[in-house]
C-alpha cells in the first residue's frame, strides 16, 4: 500500500532563515501533490499544488518542489516568521483521492 | 462565508452507543470528504463522496456509514461506538478532481469511554 513519510521530528528554526521540509511517498506515483498548513485545533488550509511535470511551484515566501524519480516533495518557507509556526501537510494525489502525511511541526523562534 | 461546518465539536461517547457527526458546506461543492486523524497517523480518509446520490470507501470505512444527504451535508453516523474510534474527525469539500484544494471544517473532537 502506499506510504507517505514526512519528519515527526520538529523543525526548529530561527526567524529570517529557510525552512525545509520534506515529504517521501513509496508504493505509488501521484501525478499531483499538494501541501496544507493546519494550526492547532483547526482543519488544515491548502497552500499549493504541485504536478508531476513541474519540478518547482512558487507562491510568496513559498516554494514547492517535485522529484518523482526520487519521490520526494521539498516545501520551503524563506525568511521565516514566527506566525509560519504549524504543522504542514503533504498530500499527494491518487486514484482520485488525496493521501495525507501526518506532517510536520514547524517552530519559528523570534 | 462559513465554508464547511462541522457540529458539535466536542462529544463523548460511551462504547456502544451510537452517533452522527454533521457536516455541510455552502461552497456549491461536488465532493465531500470524512477524514480522522490520529497523532502520528495523520490523515485517514474514511469515506467520501464525489457527487449528490454517490458515496465511497476509503481507507478506514470499518465501523462507519454514511450519508449525503443533499448537495449540501454529508454525515458520518457511529452506529456502536469503540475506543478505537476515539480521533478527531474532519470533513472536507472540493470542487472535483485533482487541481481543487480540499476545504476542510475545524472537527469534531470524539472521545468514547
């Protein structure tokens, strides 16, 4: 069955660097990949999509990567701030439904 | 604009008794979605619906049924709860297909003794 790995470790990180967070998946191609940020206590909110033909996706502060020989997805968040502080949520796509990572805990201290 | 609502948000349950979790979304979604997560297991679609009049397994659908009742609500019914299904539970909705973000509502935080 399909896996998806993301750090369970937290990422602490100081103000005004990158962060980079990583999301491995086995077992299966997704042509398609999103991310989503989920705060405590609330649902998750959708960032970016990414498809298999882009290797890269930017937003803002935001880029996504996407390596399906490696089968990894990067997400950095640049010039971090405290309020990026959350978990993020890599989702790829599959057989027409959405397969989550448990994510990971990002902390940004000022 | 409300989104997705999700009520009630807190509940405890006694094992063995039943329940549905209400979801609706005023967003004129297609496809609508129950998820529970678990620390550590992220995630895990339990059923889901791509249209009015069509419902779905996912990957966790044991123990659980499902209704779409309109275009508009999509509950998650219990029928004899077990510890197991302590989890916050989450619903989402989407346009359709592959390139539309899933909105998701705040859950429902169940705790079954």
């Amino acid at each position: 069955s399909q896996k998806i790995e993301q750090n369970s470790e937290a990422l602490n990180i100081q103000e005004g660097k990158t962060a980079t967070l990583t999301c491995n998946y086995t077992n299966y191609s997704p042509a398609y990949l999103q991310w989503y940020r989920q705060d405590p206590g609330r649902g998750p909110v959708f960032l970016l999509l990414i498809r298999e033909n882009e290797k890269e996706k930017r937003k803002e502060r935001l880029k996504v990567t996407f390596d399906t020989t490696l089968k990894q997805s990067l997400f950095h968040i640049t010039a971090s701030q405290p309020a990026d502080s959350a978990t993020y949520l890599c989702a790829p796509y599959n057989f027409n439904k959405f397969y989550f990572g448990s994510g990971t805990k990002l902390n940004v201290k000022p | 604009n409300a989104g997705v609502t999700q009520t009630p948000k807190f509940q405890v349950l006694k094992t063995g008794q039943s329940m549905t979790l209400q979801c609706a979304q005023d967003m004129n979604h297609n496809s609508m979605y129950w998820y529970r997560q678990d620390p550590g297991m992220g995630l895990r679609l339990i059923y889901y619906s791509a249209s009015e009049g069509t419902t779905d397994k996912g990957e966790v659908p044991n123990g659980y049924n499902v209704s779409r009742l309109n275009k508009r609500e999509f509950s998650l019914r219990l029928e004899s709860a077990a510890p197991s299904q302590t989890s916050v539970y989450f619903c989402a909705s989407n346009s359709e297909g592959f390139n539309s973000p899933l909105h998701f509502g705040n859950g429902t935080r169940l705790t079954v003794t």
